[in-house]
C-alpha cells in the first residue's frame, strides 16, 4: 500500500469536509472549561486509532476511514477551541490558517495584521471590508508576501486590488501554498501505522498515540490563532 499524499489530496479534502462549525459550537457547549473540550476530542480520535488498527492486516483497509474522521475531528476540535475562547468563527478561512500554522508553513508571527480601527504599516495588510475576516487578512498577507514557489503573482493581485470577490477566493491558493507541508505530515502519519499496524498490540497503541498527538498539535495552533484573532478584535 502506498503511504504518500499529494498535496492535491490535501487541497481537496479540506475543501470537502464534512462539517461545520455549527456541529463544533453544539459540541463545545457541553463543555465546561477548554481543557475538557481539547480532552475529549484526543480521548475519540484516540479510540478510533486504536481500532482501526487493533487487527493487524485488515489495518490497511482501515486507514482511510481513520484519516478521514481524525480529518473531521481536527476542524471540530479548533473550531470549538474558537467558540469556547470567545473568538468569532469564520469557517474554513480559520481552518486554512491554522492548517499553515500547525504545518509549519508559517510562522505565529504572520498573524499579525491590520484591524479597521488600527490601520496598516508596512508590510501588513488591513483587515477590513476588502478582507472580511481575520483569516482571509492572514492569508492575503502570507500570499502577498510570495513565500513559496508561484504565489508571488497570487498574492500581489490580492493585495493591489483588495477586492471583496478576491477575498472570497483566499483560501484555495493559500492552502495550495502550504498543502506540500500538510502532505508530508500525513505521509508520514500512514506510513507509520501501515507499519506498526503489522504488529498484534503494538498496532493498536501506535494508531491511539499517533492520532492523539496529531490533534494535540493541531489544538496548540488553534489556540494560537484564536488568541492573536481576539487580540485583532476578531
């Protein structure tokens, strides 16, 4: 079985979750601190790690299956770290970020921009009509700032022209831009319980600590940028 994920695949398969940030606002609300919601959204992609892989052999149908809802789970859990912290959720414009934090295809550093109320220096990028969200001011900076390859052209057009209609469109190119990242990671995450999965036992206890660690991390980012959005006034 190959273990290899072409950015395409990660493009599309963000673009094409499942859910919404409506079913992470109902979720979030059952919980009483942000400690607990992070806890238990570890403890469910834990257990389904731990069963997709607890028969070694039939691990291998089951991978894409646990993928997929360790997928689900991560855009569940950050936007419920959002809703429980106070910050206004913007969809997949806040997946896409956290996505380039958590890849390390970014630094915390680029989420500071602009606010209405604060103006812009240079190099920032204002967040305001032209940039309806604090995500899509993020993405419009980074893509400005034309690092990664075929970008460049990108992000000069988005920020010369600060149009709403561009703005709505931030979010493809930027996860294109940071997909090879993201592609690596889950790589390596399948090529990890393709092979522990072999193993009685060890399998299964591999599939729970890889997706637990997998949504710690994406947690962390989360956290990040909803911290730096408040701070934004978003």
């Amino acid at each position: 079985m190959g273990t290899a994920i072409g950015a395409n695949v990660v493009v599309d398969a963000f673009d094409k979750l499942g859910a919404a940030p409506s079913m992470a606002q109902r979720g979030v609300s059952e919980y009483g601190t942000l400690a607990g919601w992070r806890a238990s959204q570890t403890a469910q992609v834990a257990a389904a790690g731990a069963a997709a892989m607890a028969v070694p052999g039939a691990h291998l149908l089951a991978l894409t299956a646990d993928v997929g809802f360790l997928l689900h789970k991560m855009s569940i859990c950050a936007w419920g770290i959002g809703f429980k912290l106070g910050a206004t959720v913007d969809g997949k414009d806040d997946l896409a970020v956290i996505l380039g934090l958590w890849s390390g295809a970014m630094e915390p550093d680029a989420l500071s921009v602009g606010s209405a109320t604060a103006g812009a220096s240079a190099g920032w990028i204002v967040f305001n009509a032209a940039y309806p969200t604090y995500g899509t001011a993020v993405m419009a900076k980074a893509l400005a700032a034309g690092a990664g390859a075929g970008v460049s052209a990108v992000g000069a057009k988005i920020a010369g022209k600060k149009s709403g209609k561009l703005a709505a469109k931030l979010s493809k190119p930027f996860l294109q831009k940071i997909a090879q990242k993201v592609a690596v990671k889950f790589s390596a995450l399948l090529g990890s319980k393709a092979a522990t999965g072999a193993v009685p036992v060890l399998g299964a206890l591999a599939g729970a600590g890889i997706n637990s660690y997998f949504i710690k991390k994406f947690a962390d980012a989360a956290e990040t940028y909803y911290r730096s959005k408040i701070r934004a006034g978003g």
